[in-house]
C-alpha cells in the first residue's frame, strides 16, 4: 500500500500539470472562439448601420452607426487579445523549443495583448465617426506590423513539437546503438546488419534535420512587401516539416526492425 | 433358249437405283424440329418483307445466321472454360514479416528489460508520431475586418 502511494505520489504531479495545461489551453480557447462568434455578430451589424447610414445619412442613421461601430471595434480588439493568449499558452505547452526563443516570443505577445488592450479602452471615448475609422486605422497598421509575430509563432510551436520527438528518438537509438555494441563485444550474434541499419536510421533523422532548417530559412522570406506576411510561404514552411516529419515515421520503422533483428537469433 | 428367271420367294427385292421407296418416317432430333421451326419463322417473315430483293434476302439471312452463331460462342465458350477450370484453392494471406519473425528463435536478449523497454519505447514514438499534427489549424489567424469607413 505505501509502495503504491510512492509510486502514484511520484508520477501524479506530473499527470496533473499536463492536463492543467492541456485544461488551460482547451479554456483559453474556447474564450477566443466565443469571442469571435460576438465579433461576426457585431461585424455584420456594423455592415449593416453602416449601408442605412451611406444611404439615409441621417443623425439617427449616424448614431446607428457610431454605435455599430464601436461594438464591433471593441469586439474585434477582444478577439485579437483572446487569440493571442490561444496561442500563447500553446507554446507554453509546446517542448522542443529553445528557451531564448521561447521568452522571445512570450515577450511580443504580452506587449501586443497589452497594446490591443489599451487600444480597447480608447474607444468608446470617440466622439465622431472619423475618431472610429481613425481608431481603427491604428488598430489595423499595428496588427499588419505585428502579423509576422503570429505566423513566427505558429511556425515555433510546428518545428518544436517535431524537435522534441527527435530528441526522443535520437536517445533511444543511443540506446539501441549502446545495445548492439555490448551484442558485438559478447560475439555471440553478427552485429553487422544492425550496425549497418542504425547508420541507415541515423542518417533518416538527419534528412528530417535538414529539411526543418530549410523550413527555417523560409522563414525569413515569410514577411513579404511592406510587412505584410505571404501565406504561400508559410504553407511552403508547413511542407517542408511535413517532410521532416515523414523522415522521422521512416526512420521509427527502421528502429522497430533493429529492436527485432536483436530480439531474434540470426 | 433364253433361260427364264423364276423368282425366289425367300431373296429380298432388289431396288433400282434412283427409285424412291415409301417407307417408315424417320425419327427427327429436337434440335432439327427447333432449326426447322426457327427456318419456317424466317422463312415467314421474310416473305412478308416484298420491298427487299431476293438477293439481299440472302444475304440478310446469312447475316442473321452468322450473328446468332457468334451470340451462342460468346456464350459458351466462357461458360465452358469455367467449367473446364479446376477450382482455385483459397490461399490464405500469410505476413511473412510476422512469418520470418515467428519461426526465428528468440535470442538471449529478448528478455533483457533493456531491450524490452527500448521496444516500448519506440512503439510509444510510433504513437506519437502518427499522432502529430504539423500545422496548427485551429489556431489560423482569425479573419478579421480591418477595413473600417464611410465612404461611398
């Protein structure tokens, strides 16, 4: 019985914080989604005030569509902070990344959130409709200026998640490898097939290595003309870890057979 | 002297050659009375067609002979070559991975906690791999309007 409350005591904590985080995320981002549901619906009103206002231009028409307006501004600023508290706590919860990386990119979204959140406290003190489009004008060029952050991210927590398998792999072929050298010193079974493989299976995880960096460099061409991000080159970042990924699946079939070729007498 | 001939009652009449003798009908086979049928039939038809020559009346007939013919090969022939087929025995599919694996002996070290845990580990990876979801596409950046006037 104490055995068993050592043991449980041991590897609960560990179960509780990666379901609190798994919980935290799954809550963070059901804020967001909800959040965005209030936003379409406002959006869709403001198009809405907006058409009668350009069509009657009356003060009613004009006060129907101030506050249309100002619904939907403070709706959109909320969903961008939500979004990017989404993404903020998957990375937390992403291995795989470097630590320096990491507060980096914690350190842009805090300061964005913060930006969005002041930018949301602004608003209702607009007095005309100008004020608005010129709130969200401002709102607009900061978000543009900011967009590569989004995409950066997305792409750190891709390429981390990836890392922290290979990392996961690389230690256990240490282990096979260890395995099969002690196999060769006791000379009771020919290693040289499975010394042969495990070169063919070290070499498949350096393929995956070399086809996360080119996703990296691509990086680098993601922000486009006047800041603003090419998707295509992000797609182009998602298959190039795709393929990494691949090399990583191909080179666990190869551990797999090595695992059984040591198992087995030749 | 001219020797009469006297007839033999017991010896059996000689028939002169192209002289027609009534005898018995002879038994037709059903498949001659089904050829006989189908050729009256046609035989029926075509003369109601009067606006076709005789010639190609022929020729038609001889058409719809060969075609029938070609039918009931088409028809057959498959027919008989299954029949004529010995049947297959089902194989059943055998993983000959699983086969090479199963009839090896297992070596010393197939029982070494070492080797088992690294087998488990690299099944949990196979899990995690197959798991993995490369792009984040529940956290796409949400389309938004910025685009905010009151301009016509």
């Amino acid at each position: 019985m104490l055995l068993a409350s050592f043991f449980i005591g041991l590897f609960l904590p560990g179960v509780v914080f990666s379901q609190d985080e798994e919980l935290t995320y799954e809550r963070v981002y059901q804020d967001y989604t909800y959040n965005f549901d209030i936003y379409r619906k406002a959006n869709s009103e403001y198009e809405s005030f907006r058409l009668q206002f350009l069509q009657y231009k009356t003060l009613t028409s004009q006060e129907n569509a101030k506050e249309a307006t100002v619904k939907m501004l403070l709706a959109r600023d909320e969903v961008v902070k939500t979004y990017l508290t989404a993404l903020r706590t998957k990375l937390s919860g992403t291995d795989g990344i470097m630590d320096d990386k990491r507060n980096s990119l914690y350190s842009q979204i805090d300061a964005e959130v913060l930006w969005f959140a002041d930018h949301k406290d602004k608003i209702p003190s607009a007095g005309t409709l100008d004020d608005l489009v010129k709130d969200s004008d401002e709102a607009a060029q900061y978000y543009l200026e900011k967009e590569f952050l989004t995409y950066d991210t997305l792409v750190t927590i891709s390429t981390g998640k990836i890392a922290f398998l290979r990392e996961k792999q690389e230690n256990t072929l240490s282990e096979i490898k260890a395995k099969v050298a002690e196999i060769r010193t006791n000379g009771d079974k020919d290693t040289t097939t499975l010394e042969r493989w495990t070169l063919d299976t070290e070499a498949r995880i350096t393929r995956s290595r070399e086809k996360e960096l080119e996703a990296l460099e691509l990086l680098r061409d993601l922000k486009g003309k006047q800041g603003k991000v090419n998707t295509s080159i992000y797609d182009q970042i998602i298959f190039k870890l795709s393929e990494s990924l691949q090399y990583l699946k191909e080179a666990n079939g190869y551990l797999k057979e090595i695992v059984n070729g040591i198992k087995f007498e030749d | 002297m001219e020797e009469l001939e006297i007839p033999q009652p017991n010896k059996t009449p000689e028939i002169p050659q192209n002289q027609v003798v009534a005898g018995s009908p002879r038994k037709t086979s059903p498949l001659m009375e089904i050829l006989a049928g189908v050729k009256e039939r046609f035989s029926s038809i075509f003369s109601r067609l009067t606006f076709i020559s005789p010639g190609a009346k022929k020729a038609l007939s001889i058409a719809v002979a060969v075609l029938a013919v070609l039918a009931l090969i088409a028809i057959f022939v498959p027919l008989i070559k299954k029949l004529l087929q010995k049947p297959v025995e089902e194989t059943q599919e055998v993983d000959t991975a699983q086969l090479t694996l199963t009839t090896k002996k297992l070596s010393r070290y197939a029982t070494e906690s070492a080797v088992l845990k690294v087998e488990t580990d690299v099944q949990n990876l196979d899990s995690e791999l197959n798991a993995l979801e490369v792009k984040e596409s529940k956290l796409n950046p949400p389309p938004l309007n910025w685009d905010v006037n009151f301009e016509e």
